[in-house]
C-alpha cells in the first residue's frame, strides 16, 4: 500500500535524508517506525494501554518492549495476577 503525505518543510527532510544518508521513503519509514515506540511508550505510561498492547502498537516482542521501558527508565505496572497468568501462558506455549 502506497500512502502520499503533504509535508511543506520540503528542507527538513533533505536535511533529514542528509544527515541519516538514506532516501526520502526509508527515512520517513525509520520516523514512523520509532514514532510508533514512543507513542505506545507514552500511552503505557499513562495507564491507556497495557504492556502486550504497548507491544503491538510499537511492533515489538513483549521482551522487545519491556527493554525499551528500562531503557526509558519506564516503570513496568504489572500485578501478581498478570504475572502469574503470563508464567502460566508461557509455560502452554513451551
């Protein structure tokens, strides 16, 4: 799927295209890509999503994401319950 974007500041993403030495599409590919983390980073801070929704929206594994959190100093809000029913899942799974 193809999407077209009006951006008027033609000039910060030549500079941008510039600076990281790849082309306009893999530049705003990257943008949105890292755009996607902080937002759901962002939201999981705010209590408005949980962790495997923080996950899904970032496009991550939920350990993916659990190190983005620590690598932001992100504290994780999970309880006894949620964890005893993720041990429980994984535990199914392998």
């Amino acid at each position: 799927m193809t999407i077209s974007v009006r951006y008027e500041p033609v000039k910060d993403l030549e500079f941008m295209t510039e600076v990281l030495g790849v082309n306009r599409s893999k530049m705003l590919r990257e943008l949105i890509d890292e755009g996607r983390k902080m937002k759901s980073i962002e939201l999981y801070k705010q209590g408005k999503v949980s962790l495997g929704l923080g996950a899904k929206i970032a496009k991550l594994t939920l350990s993916e994401y659990i190190d983005i959190l620590k690598e932001y100093n992100v504290p994780i809000n999970i309880d006894v319950d949620d964890a005893k029913k993720a041990l429980q899942s994984a535990r199914t799974v392998f």
